[in-house]
C-alpha cells in the first residue's frame, strides 16, 4: 500500500484515485501524520502532495526529516518535490509570475526507470500550477527533464528511489501522467496490484460480518449509486439483520421512490421502512433561502429521521452510511483547514453525540468509480449503477432559494423530460451529470394568443472524470430545441428553458 500525505492542493484526492485505478491500495493523511504511524502503517511507497504554501514561509508545512530515511520510495508532486530538494540541500525560488496551465517537459539525459516512456521524442506535454521552482538541484539528484520558465521541472536520485516532479501527473491535463503514477507504484514501489472490485466485495462483506456480529443494521436507502452498493453489500453480508429506511424528504426525483421500493424491497428481498416526510422538510424548509442553511436544515431533519426510526427498532445498533472516500477527505480537510472546504457535505460527521448508533461505513474507502465497479460485480442493474450522482439535499439545492412544493414539482417534470430526452438520444451515458434546475425568477412570454409570465428552468450537463473540475457538455442544438420545447409545452409554469455553458471551475456543478 502506499501513503499520500496531503500538503493541502486541491488535487490531492486525484492523486490517490490514480494510484487506485493502478489496482494499488493506498491512504491520504495529512502532512503532519507522525513518524510512528507511518511507520506502522508501513507503506510500500510515499506521495507527497503539492499544496498552497512557499517552503520558505513562516510555519510552512514540513514533514519528519527521518522520512527520506525509512528506505521507501518516495515521489515530491509540486510543493513536495521542493521540499525533498531543500531537505538535501537545494534551493527554491519564487518564480517571476505564477506558472499556471499547459507547459511542454524537455528531456534532459536519460529518463531511468520512473520516467521512461513518459517523454515522446524527448517532449511531453504537462500541467503545472505552481508559484515557486526549484533553482538549484540537490547535489545527489539528477535533472530529468525542464520547460522553458522553470528549468527543473523533474529530479530524481535513482540509487535511493526518491523522485520529483514539478508539474501535477495526477491531473486528467497531464497526458501521460496516469503511466507517470502507475510506474511508480507498481514497479518503484513494487506494489502487485489486487486492489479489484472481487478482493474489495470479499474483505468488505468478512469486515461487516465481524464488525456487526449478530446486532441489526440500519441504513438510510436514498436510491443513489452509493447507498445502493452499501445496501448491497450489508445485504450480502448479513441478509435480513439490515433494515433500510427510504426517507421520501419530497426533494427526491419522478417516481424515484417507487423506483427504489421495486428495486431492492421487490426485487432482492431487502428490508425497507418507507417514510413519507415531505411536508416535514418542506416546513423546516419554509422561509430559508441561504444554500447552506438548506443544507443544514436538510441533513438535520434525516438525522432526526433517523432517530425516531431508530427507536422504534430498539435493537438496531449499528447506523450504515454510503459514505465514499472524497467524502472523508473533504470533511477532514474543513475539519484541518488544510483543503479549502467549498461546500458542506451532509453525509459525514452530520450525526450528533447522543444518538446511539455506530456508524457502518464499508465505502469509506472507495472513490465512485469503485464503488461502480462493485456494484455492477454484485449483479446490480446497469441503470442505477451508471446513474448519474444525485446530491444528497436532492432537489433542495436545485431550486434556487427558498423550496415550495410548488417549485419541486415543476422542477421534476422538467427534469424527468430533459433525462429522458438524453436516454432517448444516447447522450446520457457519455455525460457525467445532468439535471434540470428551477430558478425562482418569472419572465414574460408568448403562448398562442395570450401573455405569459412564468418561471426560468436552467439545464445542466457537465463531463467530468472527477467532479472537481468539470466542463460542460456540448450538447447538439436540435436536442436541446426538442428539449427545450417540450419542457415548455408540457410543463405547466415554465415559458422559458436556458443551457448552462458555464465550467468548473469558477462555477460548481450544482447551483447552490
Ligand atoms: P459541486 O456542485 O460542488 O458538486 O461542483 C460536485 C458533485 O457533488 C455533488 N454534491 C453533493 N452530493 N451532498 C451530496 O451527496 C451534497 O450536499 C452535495 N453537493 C454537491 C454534486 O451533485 C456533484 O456531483
């Protein structure tokens, strides 16, 4: 297995999802993570991130000195390679201006085992995001290669397995870095490789087993891909001891609670409690219009949800959650302050102290194309398996401002249209997410003879690898008039449908 240790960029998480797709186990923690623990936890390999910071400013985030001498191999993306030269002696320097975007990587002498094939021609094209550089090489590296701003762009000292690299590998902009990333840990590093959906389903359902024994399970079943793998999962691994609940919070999309209910109570036999709590969300919702707020409001009330089902099934002990590993990242960063924390997520670190329950997380460690590999190893439908993400306050932040059930309404029409328009036309599954989005804003039209003043309703498509950053889809014209013009025809209170062309960043997938 191989550790991460994050030094706060923003492409952390990217980092270790390449070297999972390298069938490689491996673990983010911070930076600061003590010399012990790395030690027990006995990593194969070592990643140090790139991350905000100047290593020559105050209280600039170092690691233990005694890494480099643990005899593992190590690779410096970014602020982490400066760090590993300053350590042996080289010297950093803030760059004339912020080298940020595509750059060209010039070979310099001979690539050696970490970098051969990388270079085509003796080039490579690279993304970069950095302020400072490396001046000065430390004098047991060798350069591997430059660009024409910063003229150490890549270092290595073969004979200890320590390597750097100034451009972020870790990145969909970096053609050749997932080849980068998969060299290091499997032949570096000599990692074999068995992290697979088969391996993951057998440890997960042995782990659930001994964790739980023979005590009941509750788990809150919202239709998405995660929490129907987790169901899945527990299902498997101790039958009729797992209880869903399906809270219909009323912020769910067309027919997706009937859906669900088919899915898994019908068809495999699972325990489900459906509670009908729309009109207890849409009150608690009442007069709230900050995103954030909403947020809150929304994960508060399934926890209490939660706890009132709980108490009715006095035995159950444990709480199971389809929380996945970006999950957890992001919640520690906010809790660290070393990752920017841009959105509240409701999934983790949402349940309060008194409640009883243990939580049962068993995708705690997978990223989602992970958990979309075990699920459809599991026999799952390729359907809900490949269906788009779905956020967990639903359509409560896809209606901007305050939610009225009103709104909710128009806003599941228009979106049941428009995704089943892009089923129809082959384009849903080459896009990442869609979803339709209710604007509280009125606008006049034109219907037959008469005026109309009606509501906005924006649509969304984005591609994406990693949800991070997120371009948007260019869907053909004529499908979206075909879309645009039935929303409109048969959707009643909507005289208006507008594409969003906006990518991530600046803009975030979701509205709110
Ligand atoms: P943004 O809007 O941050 O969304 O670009 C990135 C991805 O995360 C989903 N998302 C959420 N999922 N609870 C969730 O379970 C949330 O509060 C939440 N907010 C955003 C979003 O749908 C997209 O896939």
């Amino acid at each position: 297995k191989i550790l991460i240790l994050d030094f706060g960029s923003q492409y952390t998480q990217l980092i270790a999802r390449r070297v999972r797709e390298a069938h490689v186990y491996c673990e983010l923690h911070p930076y600061d993570m003590a010399l012990d623990e790395i030690k027990a936890f006995a990593p194969k390999g070592i990643i140090l991130s790139g991350g905000p910071k100047s290593v020559y400013d105050e209280g600039a985030p170092a690691i233990a000195e005694e890494l480099f001498e643990l005899g593992v191999p190590v690779l410096g993306i970014c602020y982490g390679m400066q760090l590993m030269s300053c350590h042996f002696g080289g010297e950093v320097v803030p760059a004339g201006k912020r080298e940020y975007g595509h750059a060209e990587l010039q070979a310099q002498g001979t690539p050696g085992p970490l970098f051969d094939g990388f270079f085509v021609e003796g080039k490579s094209p690279v993304w970069m995001s950095h302020g400072d550089h490396v001046e000065k090489v430390p004098g047991n590296f060798e350069v591997v290669a430059g660009t024409a701003n910063a003229p150490v762009c890549a270092i290595q000292n073969v004979a200890r397995n320590l390597y750097g690299v100034q451009f972020h590998p870790e990145v969909n902009h970096t053609p050749r870095g997932e080849l980068l990333i998969d060299r290091f840990v499997r032949q570096i590093c000599d990692c074999s490789g068995q992290w697979t959906p088969g391996q993951i389903i057998e440890d997960a359902v042995i782990r659930i087993r001994e964790q739980v024994g023979t005590d009941k399970v509750i788990l809150g079943l919202s239709g998405g891909v995660d929490s129907s793998v987790a169901a899945t999962l527990i299902h498997r691994a101790i039958g009729d001891q797992l209880i869903c609940v399906f809270v219909d919070n009323g912020l769910l999309r067309l027919g997706e609670g009937d859906q669900v209910m088919d899915t898994f109570a019908e068809n495999m036999g699972v325990n489900v409690i459906r509670v009908d709590a729309e009109q207890r969300f849409l009150d608690g919702l009442a007069g709230v219009s900050d995103p954030e707020k909403k947020r809150k409001i929304i994960g508060g009330l399934f926890v209490d949800i939660f706890e009132e089902e709980a108490a009715k099934l006095s035995d159950a002990k444990w709480l199971a959650q389809g929380t996945i590993y970006p999950d957890v990242i992001e919640s520690a960063g906010a809790k660290t302050g070393k990752a920017h924390n841009i959105k509240s997520h409701h999934n983790v670190g949402g349940l309060p102290d008194y409640m009883k329950l243990s939580l049962l997380e068993p995708l705690r460690e997978l990223f989602k194309d992970e958990v979309r590999a075990v699920g459809e190893e599991m026999g799952l439908p390729h359907a809900m398996v490949w269906r788009h993400p779905f956020p967990g306050p639903g359509l409560g932040v896809r209606i901007l401002g305050e939610v009225k059930k009103e709104y909710a309404d128009i806003l599941r029409r228009a979106d049941a249209i428009y995704i089943e328009e892009l089923y129809r036309t082959g384009h849903y599954d080459k896009i990442s997410q869609a979803f339709a989005v209710f604007l509280p804003v009125k606008s006049v039209g034109v219907m037959g003879d008469g005026r109309t003043y009606e509501y906005v309703i924006a649509l969304r498509a984005v591609e994406t690898k990693d949800f991070m950053t997120a371009g948007w889809y260019p869907l053909p014209y004529a499908e979206l008039a075909h879309i645009s013009g039935r929303i409109i025809n048969e959707v009643k209170g909507v005289n208006r449908v507008t594409y969003d062309i906006s990518s991530k960043p600046p803009a975030t997938i979701e509205w709110e």
